[in-house]
C-alpha cells in the first residue's frame, strides 16, 4: 500500500502544510508490532490482526480496524510471444495448483482448457513470491485456501507462508522485478504495482464464483467490495481477524462482475488515546484522527490513478461513526461534528 | 648497566596515568562485556522456541508460520554454502591482486597505489547497493552466460543438475566474493609487504626466477597472515545480508545444486523478522540469530585454533 499512502501523506501537506505526517513502509506485521508496543500514532496494514497479535495488545486499549482503501492481487506473468492485449485466464484452483508446483509447464492440459485460443509455449513455469511477510500474499493465499482443498491444509494463509515452489522476492518491487527478469514467470502482484510497470509484465483474469473471467480495474474492485461490505463487516471495535472480503465474496454468485481477490487496507488506530501511548501528546492524537478522516473523505479521489478505487458511501460511513468515538483523555476528539 | 637494564621497577601510577589506564581497562572490558550480552540476551529472548523444539531446531528442514514448525537446517546450509563458494572465488583473486600489488609493481609505485585505491573503494560500496547491482544485472548475466551453458553441457553431474534461474547459490557466492575482495586483498598485501626482503634476496642469490621467490620464500612466510585475511573474509561473507537476500532467491531448499535457489540465516532474518504474528514465531526468529552468532562464534574459534597450530614452533604469530 506504499503507492497510495505516499500519494496521501504528499496530497495531505497541500491542504494542512502546518502537519507533518510520516509514512514508513515497513511492512504489515511491523506496523502492527509498533502500534502494539506504541511507538506509531497510527499503523496500517493490508491484513487484520490475527488473534495472537490481538492479545499481545496493551491491556485495556481497544484498536480501531478503519478500512481506508481497497486493492487487488493480480496473477501477473511474463510469457514471451504472447501478445500484450491478451489477458490468459485463471481459475483459483489452476493458480492453486500452479503455486503447489502440480503444474509445472505452461501448456499443461489445464492452463490450456482456460485459454484455448492462445498458443502457450511447452515451457516450465518458474513460480515467483514475496520472501518478506505481506499483506498482498495473505489476500492471495487466503483465496487460494478457499480455491484448493489441499493448499488450506498444506499450506494455509497468512502473511507469510510455507511456499512450496518458487522463488522469493523482496517487496512487490522486488516481485514485479523477479517477474520481469524471469521469462515464463508467474508471481501475484498488487495492482498497483503492474499498472505503473506495464513494460514487461502482463497480468490475467481470474474466474469468480459467477463463471466469469475478469480482469481487474477500478469498477470490478469496486464491485466487490461493495459485496463484501453487503456480507458484513465487524465493528470498527471489534476483532478482525479471519475478515476478509475475499471470503465473504468467495461464494458470491449473484454479482456477476466482482474481482475475487480484493482486499481492504486497514489504518489502526487506538480508540481511548492517552499519553499512556508512548507519549502520545493531545496535537498528535488531533492531527492523526483528522489525517484519517480526510483520507476517508477527501483524500480518496488520489487513489484512483493509480489503481485504488475510491471506498463506497457505507464504508465511509462506518469509518466517520468509528472516528468520532476516538478520544484523547476521555475527551472525544472529533467533538461537534 | 645490564643489570640496571633488567632490573625495571614498576613506577607507582598516579593521577592522569592510573586514569587512562582504568579508562583504556574499562573500554577493553566493555568491548568483551558486550560481546556476552548479546550472547545472553539472545539465548533468552529465544528461551520459548528453545523449549518447544530443543535439538530438533537444528536438524528440521521445514519453515513454515502457519503450522509453527521450525527448522534451521536450510539456512545454516545455504549460509555454508554461500561462504565456502566465496572464499574459493574471491580468495584466490585477492591473494592473486595481493602478489601483484606488493610484488610485481615494486617499479612502478603509481600503478600499484592507484591500483590499490581502486580496490579498496570496492569496499567502499554499500552492501544493498550490491544487492541491486546483483538482482538486475548479475543474475541475468549469470543465467544467461554462465548457469545456462553450465547446466546444458555439465548438467549430468549434481553440482549443475537444476534449471538456472539466475537468483541462486552461485550468483549469491559471486557477490560475495566480490565484497570479500577488497577487505583480504588488503590484508595480505600488507602481509606480503611485511615480508623481510632479506627472505627474498636469499632466494634471489641461490639464482630463483621471480615467481620461484614468490612461491617458496614468500607466501610460505606469509602464510599465517594470509590465512587470517581469509577469515576475515568470511566473517564479512557469514554477515552478509542485503547483497545475499536479492540474488539467493529466498527458498529453504537443501540441494546439491549450486544453480538451485536457497536461502541463509541472514536473509531469513532480514525478510521475516519484522512480520512475526506471533510469540513462538518471533522466538524462532531470535533463534535463528543466536544459530548466526554461534557459527560465527565456531568459525572464528575453529580458524583460531588452525591457526595456532600451523604456526606452532615457529617465531610467526598472527
């Protein structure tokens, strides 16, 4: 979520130039580490916290989960002689089996009964994935979970995994390189990241619960995370681990267009603020609670370039109630609005 | 005046004198103490991963967070590797640059100084910068011009028998015997340098060729000293970790191959240890390091040992 933060915290000077908001990109689990052990105002991570970390929480505090923008994981590969306007088509299961290092050659019978019109060449697949833990592959791997039978037991989801096959890059830059360097690669990619490196890589559709092939943009991300939104969301107060839009969606069949691997990206942010915080002072429980709202209400058109489609009205509803019950000394923050 | 030669008494320090020394003591001490707490400090943030898979930590072949099973035995394997490959490209090279600077360049002292400063920027150059260097044109190159070829016509024996993929064993071994290049060929230039000429001038008289004075008066003089540089070389290759984790391709696989990825203690720790999700994981992870600091503990006690004893009976010492 490095493109898009950084795309805030610079839009966000230009309206406040007087607050300084610092992102470090240091990975999921660490922002949640940090604002555990409260050295971060706030911590944003692209998966929930799971129940162990929940516990490893400050007694008596209560962490916010905001959703403040949604991505996608696309399947993205480099397959020389295979057209850049061509988009070869996925389903979980064959990714899965890709990924488990059953399929090992490109036109393997099952890659092949997806896309019959393309010619794919009779070459191994070298399988490409994040070395460093990350939300990107928690989405990925938890729609492989619910894909493939054996991935859940053999493998599992989480932010880092037991990857059978393949090799490991660091960060999506370093998955977006690997890919790019490696020719008949594969290795799932943040959107974000194949939309400002289209050189290269290309990146294929994945089928959803309703039959269809679709390949990612805006409106079907959009889509579904509306839907998953409509199969309910926690409370803002309570624990999110095992949320996710991709299994809420997984089994939706009514919504024709959705993109089955979305994924929220969540800002954390403790609900009763006080120095006990690390020393969190009333100026910067202010500003945090107000970068936040902006973000959810004004900020979310900075996204769209770059391939984060804009929250839906009921998330940012939800997001402005949680804000409001932010307080700092007992004190509501957000107080008269 | 021999007898008042031997006869030093011990002058009382006072003042400035007993304060340097307790300051220069409390320094030498600190330095030893801290090499101990951290000894400490990490057998006991490790305590709980210790507990829960004792001896089998070392032997276990399968990392894997979700199910919480543990094993160290790929990245103690890959870090073996990867240094060994380094020392035995790097270390000829160095010793090679090393003859050469401090040998053959004796007449023409402005190219063995120029030459000399290049080498030791070499080691100017930051570790990830390598890493970057590595990813995007060593890897590439390797696949292309060296692993390809190695795998298509010696593909039958074990050593080249997997796919080249460029992000391996070999390419991780060639950056680092890139860094360890400046660091030894440093070393044992002024090992060479500190060579008394009159070795060489005996050997010069009993009518040797110049490469016969280098190979029998020289080196073997040098010996101990070049054998110090190259551990030196290999702690540096053991710790390395940026330039290692771009190009290894970060895989616990154990494999004969040298084309085959892998992975090493120091990649794992700079790739996972801030995404641990929980109490066990993160103790695995403190565990990996305590295995990193011990082996490097061994290796050095092991090259110290080796080295006492080829110099033992002679006047050299290291």
């Amino acid at each position: 979520m490095f493109p898009i933060m950084s795309a805030w915290t610079f839009a966000y000077t230009q309206v406040q130039p007087n607050i300084q908001v610092n992102y470090a990109s240091i990975g999921s689990g660490a922002g949640i580490a940090q604002i555990t052990a409260g050295t971060l105002n706030c911590g944003a991570s692209d998966a929930p916290l799971s129940a162990a970390q929940y516990s490893a929480l400050p007694a008596g505090s209560t962490l916010l989960t905001i959703p403040e923008s949604s991505s996608a994981v696309v399947p993205a590969y480099n397959i020389p002689g295979i057209a850049s306007t061509t988009h070869l088509n996925f389903t979980g299961n064959v990714l899965a089996e890709i990924f488990l290092g059953n399929i090992t050659l490109w036109n393997d019978p099952a890659i092949v009964a997806l896309n019959p019109h393309v010619s794919l060449p009779a070459q191994a697949i070298t399988v490409v994935h994040r070395s460093d833990g990350s939300g990107t592959m928690y989405t990925f791997t938890n729609y492989l979970s619910d894909s493939n039978a054996v991935w859940k037991t053999k493998v599992g989801y989480a932010t880092s995994v037991n990857w059978p096959t393949g090799i490991g890059c660091k960060g999506n830059e370093g998955v977006a390189g690997c890919i790019a360097n490696n020719q008949y690669s594969i290795g799932p990619l943040e959107i974000a990241y194949q939309i400002t490196n289209p050189g290269a890589i290309n990146y294929g559709a994945v089928q959803n619960k309703a039959g269809n092939y679709i390949l990612a943009n805006l409106t079907n991300i959009a889509e579904a995370v509306n839907a998953g939104v409509k199969a309910g969301l926690p409370a803002s107060n309570a624990h999110w681990t095992g949320f996710s839009i991709v299994n809420n969606i997984f089994n939706d069949s009514a919504d024709a267009h959705i993109y089955p691997i979305t994924t929220f990206t969540y800002l954390l942010v403790y609900q009763n603020l006080s120095a006990s915080y690390a020393g969190t002072t009333q100026p910067q429980a202010i500003g945090t609670v107000n970068f936040i709202s902006w973000v959810v209400n004004h900020g979310q058109s900075a996204g769209v370039k770059i391939g984060y489609p804009p929250l839906p009205a009921s998330v940012v509803a939800i997001d402005n109630t949680a804000l409001a019950s932010v307080t700092y000394n007992g004190t509501p923050i957000l107080s008269g609005s | 005046m021999a007898l008042e030669a031997k006869a030093r008494p011990r002058a009382r320090l006072s003042g400035g004198d007993l304060f340097l020394r307790l300051l220069v003591a409390a320094a030498a001490v600190g330095v030893a103490a801290l090499l101990v707490a951290l000894g400490v400090e990490l057998a006991y943030n490790s305590q709980l991963s210790l507990a829960t898979y004792g001896f089998g930590f070392l032997t276990g072949t399968v990392w894997d967070p979700v199910h919480l099973v543990f094993g160290a035995l790929p990245f103690i394997f890959g870090t073996l590797v990867t240094s060994a490959l380094a020392l035995l490209i790097g270390i000829p090279i160095s010793l090679g640059v090393a003859i050469f600077l401090s040998e053959k360049a004796k007449e023409r002292r402005a190219l063995a100084s120029s030459l000399g400063s290049l080498v030791e920027l070499l080691a100017a150059v930051p570790s990830v910068i390598y890493g970057l260097w590595g990813l995007f044109v060593l890897a590439p190159f390797m696949k292309t011009y060296v692993e390809t070829p190695l795998h298509a016509y010696l593909g039958f024996l074990p050593l080249f028998s997997t796919t080249p993929i460029g992000t391996d064993f070999l390419t991780a071994g060639v950056i680092l015997a890139i860094m360890i290049i400046p660091t030894a060929t440093a070393v044992s230039r002024d090992i060479l340098n500190a060579v008394p000429n009159s070795q060489r001038e005996a050997m010069y008289s009993l009518g040797a060729t110049d490469w016969e004075v280098t190979r029998k008066a020289v080196l073997p003089y040098a010996r101990s000293g070049i054998f110090g540089a190259t551990i030196l070389g290999l702690g540096r290759a053991v710790g390395e970790t940026m330039a290692v984790t771009m190009v290894i391709g970060n895989a616990p696989v154990i494999s004969a191959s040298l084309l085959s990825e892998g992975y090493t203690l120091t990649s794992l720790i700079v790739n996972q240890f801030n995404e641990t999700t929980s109490p066990l994981y993160a103790s695995a992870m403190v565990e990996i390091g305590l295995v990193l600091f011990g082996l490097a503990l061994i290796i050095n006690l092991f090259a110290r040992a080796l080295i006492w004893r080829m110099t033992r009976g002679t006047k050299f010492r290291v």
